[in-house]
C-alpha cells in the first residue's frame, strides 16, 4: 500500500467472540470501516479460542471491513490450544497477525506480540528461586525481545506497538490491584523507548484506564471494548487516531492525535489524490 499524508487508525480489542457472535459487531466494524483507513485488534479475538469462534469473526470482518486489520492474539486465544488453525484462520482471511512480526501499512509500521505477565516497576516479579518462577518470567522476557525484533525490522519512523498484555500500569487502574501482575509487565516498556514507537495500543485490562503514558512520554492506549463502552458511553466503542505520515521527527509533529468520531472528517483513502 502506497503511504498517504495522514492515517487514520481505528483500535479495538477484547471482542471475545463466541460461537453465536456472528453479527454482534458487523455495524461496529462496518462504522470503523467508513471513518479509519486500518484497524487494529489487540487480542481476544476469540472468548475460548475455539475455530469456530474465529470463523465467525471473520465472516463479520469479510462482511463489513474493506481495509488493512493488523492483530495480535490474547490470553484467550489460546485457551483451547487451537492457536495453530486460529492463525491460519485469521492469515487465510487477509488479517495481518503479528507474533513478533511487522508489516508497513500507508507508511506506518506496525509491530505486533501478545506480550505477557509480570507485573510493573519495583513490583515486577524476578527471575530468582524455583525454576517455575523462573520459566515464567522469561516468558515476559522473551516477548519483550520479540516485540524488539519486530520494531527492528520497520523502516518507517512512524511506528505503532500492539499488545494484547500493558507494557505500563497507568492503563490497568481500575482494576484490583490484587491482579496488576496478571494484566502485563513493563518489562515489555524498553523496546518501545528505544525504536521511539509513536503509540502503543493494547487490551486484556477490562476495567483499566483508556490512556496512559510511557516512562519516556510514549502514548499509550487501553482499547479494550469493555473500557471503551464505559469510558465513552455517548460514542461507538473504539478509538480512532490519525498519524500525520507526511511530517517527519526534525519538521513538525510526526506522533499520533485522537480524533472525534462525532465529526470525523474523511479518511485518507477517500481523500482526492493530487494530479502529478
């Protein structure tokens, strides 16, 4: 896909569709499909990770979506340990599914992981004592170097991280705190500081915070349709941003800008082009 000026990028996750799902959110998906030039899905696809749950969301999405889906898995997903026909599923129907993975899009790079558990800042568990404990952070600590991998890969200066697990836990205030270590790990922070990825979108946090920081000012957002539904009940429960991919990081603001779905303009791809 050739790069346009600007981008516009509509974010959802969590959809957890079921067996009986299909329909649910074809209006959803029909709607981001007339405002956003890519959508972006940070895991859960599925509610048991069962192959026919991810048939029926992508008959909704062949039904109603007409541009780019980028995706990643979620905990969920893998629930039923299908994760191999799912991937196969999602790939089959045109879904870009990352899993330590990047793909450019209308010039934005995006670099996708389901991310993992850990906890955040002093708190964040270390790899010391039993083996189980070990293995377990290491998990974190392997996603972590595949998100790097896959910024590595972009070319673009306008790159975008997908999750499935927080990198932060600004974005999981809300839910008891008791579960902050299940809900992500900011071991998956660094990467993003280093490649300076201009936003970070991610879900699983039901209850969480729709937006949050970096350590280092990176945005990051909680897109989760729970959150979504409940943080801005008066709009349609997904977030759409633009990437202004014609400014570059020494001439003007090359980050990211939230845009008003109650007046959203046109989209890149219906924008005229000009005559060479």
């Amino acid at each position: 896909m050739q790069p346009t000026d600007s981008v516009r990028i509509a974010a959802v996750s969590d959809v957890h569709y079921a067996k009986t799902s299909q329909g649910s959110l074809a209006p959803l998906f029909a709607t981001i499909a007339e405002q956003a030039d890519i959508l972006v899905i940070p895991g859960d696809l599925t509610d048991y990770g069962l192959v026919d749950e991810a048939r029926a969301l992508v008959k909704d999405l062949n039904t109603s979506v007409r541009i780019p889906i980028v995706a990643v898995l979620g905990n969920h997903d893998y629930e039923s340990d299908q994760v191999d026909d799912l991937k196969e599923i999602f790939t089959s129907a045109g879904v870009h599914l990352l899993d330590g993975d990047a793909v450019e899009l209308l010039g934005v790079g995006f670099a996708g992981i389901k991310g993992f558990a850990g906890g955040f800042g002093r708190g964040a568990l270390g790899p010391w004592g039993e083996h189980s404990i070990k293995a377990f952070v290491q998990e974190t600590v392997q996603e972590a170097l595949k998100l790097e991998s896959a910024l590595a890969r972009l070319t673009t200066e306008h790159k975008v991280a997908v999750l499935h697990y927080a990198p932060i836990r600004e974005t999981v205030e809300g839910e008891p705190p008791e579960i902050f270590p299940w809900l992500g790990s900011s071991r998956l922070e660094e990467p993003l500081t280093r490649f300076e990825v201009k936003a970070v979108f991610h879900g699983h946090a039901h209850k969480g915070a729709p937006e949050g920081k970096t350590s280092t000012g990176i945005p990051v957002y909680n897109v989760s349709l729970a959150v979504l539904k409940t943080n801005y009940p008066d709009k349609p429960p997904f977030r759409l941003f633009e990437i202004d991919t014609g400014a570059t990081g020494e001439g003007g603001a090359s980050g990211i800008t939230a845009v008003d779905k109650r007046n959203p303009g046109r989209r890149a791809s219906d924008r005229p082009v000009a005559a060479s």
